[in-house]
C-alpha cells in the first residue's frame, strides 16, 4: 500500500518554506512513498523533487485561476495562472491530467474555487479534496467529503504542506497505480488518515511570503 500526502508544497511556492531536499529527507523519514507536489501556479517544485525522490512523484500545480484554486494531477507543462475555471480544467485535460478541487468549503480561505464556479466545471472534476490538514473546520472537510460522495467523485487528502513540520499530516492509503485512470481508481479503495493541522502552521506561509518580499529567490 501507498502512504499518499497529495497536496503539498515547495518553496517554488511563493508561501512555502521547503526545500525540495529537505522534502524529499522528511518524506523518507516518514515512510511517505508517494507525494503530489502541488506548488501555487508552477511545477518547477514537482520537477525538482522528482529528480531527487526514489519514491513516486506526481506532477502537480495549484493553479491560481480567475475564480479560485484548482489542482492538476499528472502534468506535463505548467497551466498559466488567471484562466477562467473552464480554460484552466481544458487546459489540465488536454495533457491528460485529472481535475481535483482542493479544499472546495473552507469558509477561511478566500483562494477557493467558487461554489458557482464548481458547479459549472462539475462534469470534468474527476476528484474531491476530501480531507485537508490546513481546514481549521472539521465540518468543512466532512462538506467536501459528503459533497465527493453525492457526486460520485474520487476523495484525495493532503497535509498541504507549506513546511516540513506538516508533510504526511493527511494521506491516502491507497494501492499501487500506473498512470491516472488507475490512479483513479486505486484513490477510490483507498483510506483516508490523518489530523487537522495547528492554526499556527500558517505562520509559515506567512514567514515566506515575508521573504520573498525581501527579493529571496529559490536557488533551483
């Protein structure tokens, strides 16, 4: 079985503090052998963790559309940021990616899809974030995850990790895969683990966000 954690951060992330090094070292310390690397509106992250993980990588990206976040699983190129939900699905599906929508009922979180928006792109969403770590609410993750089975969708978790402290704090249990259909279906027999996160994990973004101000830049 997998140890999932598919919603993740490096610091290509402009609110990350993780190095794709230091991320790769936790998630061996872990046990967590396999990870989506989804950096806000780039996969430079995923390519950077891929080159230096023995476990699986997914290539991912949170795409920062017009009306709020949605994820790409399996890409091969970054989707530009600002399309509308519409572009940016067709642009995920077009390479052959799947369509995920992260944390779609965190009332805190200004940054999610709109509900109007979701409904409209509902026939080509192919997964649910079912279960997030950074949702301060339990009761917005069980929305998602009632919302998921409603709907006949597949449920992913994730630590949405912004650092290392939060890697694998919420995966998927869930068996091996080649490729995203089976990857579809293996998230369907999986089992979701995992806890809320502290509120205070959002110093970290805060701290990033801080330094990138300050013109740092990742090194890779």
């Amino acid at each position: 079985m997998l140890k999932a954690d598919l919603h993740t951060h490096t610091y290509f992330s402009p609110d990350s503090i993780t190095s794709p090094e230091k991320y790769v070292q936790t998630c061996l310390e872990r046990s967590i052998n396999c990870v989506a690397v989804t950096d806000h509106s780039s996969i430079g992250g995923a390519l950077a963790v891929e080159k230096l993980a023995s476990f699986r990588v997914i290539m991912g990206e949170e795409v920062e559309s017009s009306e709020g976040e949605i994820i790409g699983f399996f890409l091969q190129e970054e989707v530009p940021a600002g399309l509308s939900a519409e572009e940016t699905v067709q642009r995920i599906k077009e390479q052959g990616g799947l369509v995920c929508i992260p944390h779609p009922f965190d009332r805190f979180r200004g940054e999610h899809l709109a509900e109007a928006a979701l409904m409209r792109i509902l026939p080509q969403v192919d997964i649910i974030e079912a279960f997030n770590a950074r949702t301060i609410f339990r009761r917005d993750n069980e929305r998602a995850a009632r919302f998921a089975q409603e709907h006949g969708l597949a449920m992913s978790a994730g630590s949405d990790a912004h650092s290392t402290r939060e890697l694998g704090r919420a995966c998927v249990e869930m068996p091996e895969f080649e490729g995203p259909r089976q990857f579809l279906a293996a998230l369907k027999e999986g089992r979701i683990v995992g806890r809320l996160s502290s509120p205070l994990v959002h110093l970290y973004s805060r701290w990033a966000w801080l330094r990138r101000r300050l013109r740092w830049r990742p090194t890779e």
